[in-house]
DNA sequence: GTCTTCTTTTGACCTATATCAAAAAATGAA
DNA sequence: TTCATTTTTTGATATAGGTCAAAAGAAGAC
C-alpha cells in the first residue's frame, strides 16, 4: 500500500497523509503498455500497487536494454528525467496488468514546497536508489554471469519468473542465450 | 568554491550560508590518507575544496576496486553509510594533499531539521549523485573497455592523468594491462 | 646519486561469454 | 484446434579482454 510506504520513509500526520494522497491519481494500466518513450518529458512519478514495470532504452544497434525493474510498493519513473524535466533517455513500460497511482511534477513540486517532510521523504528516496544502482554497478561490472543471476534473483526475488529471460538477461548485462545455459546449468 | 556550489543548488540567503557554513570544519589532508575503512562508519560528509579523492572497496582476492573518484568542487562520502549511518562497504582515500571541507552527520540532522531549504539541497544532490551512477553503469554495462575509458575521460578530465593507471582501471572494470593497451593504441 | 619499491608496459596464451544459426517450446489469435 | 508469432534452448565458432610473467620506467628513501 502507498500510504505504509510513504510512512515507512517518513511519520506523516493522517492529515498530510490524506493531503498528499489527493494528489496522486490511481491509474490502471494494460500489460505492454508504454507510459513514457525515449525522448518525451517524463511527467508523473508512479507508484506501483500492483503489477510490474521495467524502464529500458535501445541500443544504436535497436537492441533493447532493460535498466530497471519496478515490482508493487516501489516508485517508477525515469528519474532524471522526471526531477529535471528533461527528455527521458529511456522507455517506461508495464510488463502486467497493473494499478499505479501517479502524481505529476507540478503537484510534487505543491507538495515539496508545502512539506518540508516530503522533501524529507524524496532525499530517503533518492538515496534509497542510489543505493540500489550501486549495488547493481558492483554487480554487474565485477561478477560472473552465473553470480550476477544470483544477485537478480536476490534484488527482485518475486519478479524473476514473471518476465520474459530476454529482458532479465539485458538488465544483467549478458545476452539471452547465456542467461538460458545458465538457468539450465550448461557449462558452455 | 563551497558557498557557490551551495547556491548553485538552492538560492539560500548571505545569512543561511553563513550558518551553514559555520557547520562545517576545514580539513588539511595529506595524499595517501584513508579517511574511511571498510567497516567503520562514516560519519562526515566532505566537500572537495582542494585536491583529489576517491572511494574504494576490497574484493575477496584482495584486489582494490575504485568505486569513483571525487574532484574539485565535489562533495565526497560513503554515502550509504553516512546517511544510514551504517558500517561502510567503502574505503576513502585522498589522493592529493587536498583541502576538504567536513561536516558530521550530527550537525547535518540539525540543518536538515532546520531548514527546509537544506533538505532540498540534499535532495537535489542525491539525484544528482544517482544520475551519475547511472551514466557509469551504462558505461560498464555495454562499453568496450575503449569506450569506457573515453567515458573517464569525459566524467573527470582533470582527475584521468592524476591518478595511477591502476585505480582508472578498476574502476572501469577492466585490468591495467588492458587500459595501458588502450592508452597507448595497441590493438591486442 | 644509488637502491628499493611501486607503476606501467609488453608479450604469450587462455577463457568466459558473444555471435550466428537453427530447432524446440510456449503463447496467443482466429 | 490449428496456425503464426514470440520466446527459449541448443550447438558450433569467434573474440575481447583476462591471466601470468617479466622487463622497463618512475618515484621515494637514505
């Protein structure tokens, strides 16, 4: 749920809590829908009820490259380009059908200038993905494929099964073939 | 300068900068020495006024891999174990006799709780921090090691020909046999 | 200035994983 | 159910960059 998320991070009042959640609209989203694609300004900053989402970019070559995956309880967007309005440099796209609650940057911004504790709230959030980037960055610049599904499978226990391999194996930075043996345990 | 890279991010007044400031504590460092080991906690965040540092970890063999480098101007910390005050994953070392400019977590709650304007600073340079990891791991991630280094090369220009060729390789995840190829063009 | 230690370069060889190709399996539409 | 499409698996081969070893060069200590 939203609101145990948010009070996770931070002690809102049941006041600033129902302020707050007015600005987010729920939204239900059909799998393989696209929220943001390359290039657009990516507006809203979403929270994930239920389903799953991943962002991804392509390739010079066209190949798709999945850089995140957002499983329930966890807040989606294109980040940078959410928090500096700029254009996004990836995709975002709902891989099941999901509830999302959305806010906008415009609201975000009512909410960050009104509550010093939301801005409290976004830096834990911040952080919090900051940590996790890094803790992938270790993972894929300095392990084996085999140790970097192992990691995977640690990050987003729930999600590994419920996604096509093509786009674990993207995220994880090997193709899909090797991430097939892999799974099978085939030595080469 | 540390005032002008403070407004660069929130518009604070003479009179907000100036007990910001008074927070701080400046630190005269001599190159080679380690402010943070790996398990301690770290409990100051720094500001670069002067000099060259850099964060890195231990690998099980015991090969040392730098997590990145921090320049002029920059503010530098194990982040996660500042901010949660937990047991750092991070060695940080200064590299050059450097001039830093340090404040404790202690005093950084304070300011955080007192201005509202702070929380945003560290907010906006958290995603700032984020931002650049994620333009490092997608330089690891699907970058030849020429590349990689090129990518160096554009992220810190003046720190690539101030470090030993050692620390820039690890932390492009290649070794220094192969970044000592790639400087000096030998095709294998 | 000489010696010691640390850093960088060069060479030979090896391996993990990529690439290419095609078969097999799963999914979904009609 | 059948056909078309997408996803996954399997096999054969190639290669970027790793490993190991040693020489060359640079930097500090005395």
């Amino acid at each position: 749920m939203i609101t145990d998320s948010l009070i996770k991070f931070v002690p809102f009042s049941h006041d600033e809590l129902n302020d707050i959640l007015s600005h987010f609209e729920k939204e239900c989203v059909q799998k393989n829908q696209v929220l943001i694609k390359e290039g657009q300004v990516c507006n809203k900053l979403y929270f994930v009820e239920q389903g799953i989402g991943r962002s991804y970019y392509l390739k010079k070559d066209g190949k798709e490259v999945t850089q995140w995956f957002f499983g329930v309880d966890n807040f989606m967007s294109s980040a940078d380009s959410f928090f500096h309005q700029s254009p996004s440099f990836y995709y975002l796209e709902i891989l099941e059908d999901s509830v999302l609650y959305s806010i906008t940057k415009e609201k975000m911004d009512i909410l960050l200038a009104k509550y010093h504790k939301m801005e409290k709230l976004i830096r834990l959030l911040s952080i919090e993905m900051f940590t996790k980037i890094v803790h992938k960055l270790n993972a894929v610049q300095f392990q084996t494929a085999k140790e970097r599904y192992d990691y995977m499978l640690a990050e987003f226990p729930d999600i590994s099964n419920r996604v096509p391999l093509g786009h674990i194996a993207s995220y994880l930075g090997m193709t899909q073939e090797t991430l097939s043996r892999i799974r099978n345990n085939v030595s080469s």
